[in-house]
C-alpha cells in the first residue's frame, strides 16, 4: 500500500509550522521534490526520504502535543530516527 505524501507533507507542515523549503532542507533534498510530492506529481520517494519524511512527521507530531516548537536539527537526528523504526 502506498504512502499518502501529500497528507504527511501537510501535516509536517501544519504541525511543525515548516514551509516546503524548511522541509527539504531538513530531509536533505530540494524544495521541488517536496512540491511534487504535496502536488501528487511524484508518488514515491527514494527510500530514504520517505524514512526521513515519516521521522520529521514524527517529531512534529510529539513536538506539537509537547507545545514546543519545532527546531531544526542535522540529518544524523533523522537517520537516527529511521534506523530505530525499520
């Protein structure tokens, strides 16, 4: 089963208060793979970006009941993350 991008782009972005720039430059690729994911232009990431999209949507979602903000931090953070989960 596919990965609904556009709804965890979103959500990243509503619940971390991140543009698409700010997204991309977290998960380590360009504002326009970001754009055609949101659009449903591209349908699947490479691999590792979707681990890393799924791990930003992770700690926007603990950080957003926490009622922190959202801080950005290196990829290690996130490969990290997804390590843990696969």
């Amino acid at each position: 089963m596919a990965m609904d991008w556009k709804n965890i782009i979103a959500q990243i972005q509503e619940l971390g208060g991140l543009t698409q720039p700010q997204i991309a430059a977290i998960v380590g690729c360009g504002q326009a793979t970001v754009s055609d994911l949101a659009n449903g232009k591209t349908r699947e990431p490479r691999h590792s970006l979707g681990q890393a999209l799924c791990a930003l949507l992770e700690r926007a979602s603990a950080q957003a009941t926490t009622s922190q903000a959202l801080t950005p931090f290196d990829s290690s953070a996130i490969e990290s993350i997804a390590k843990k989960e696969a």
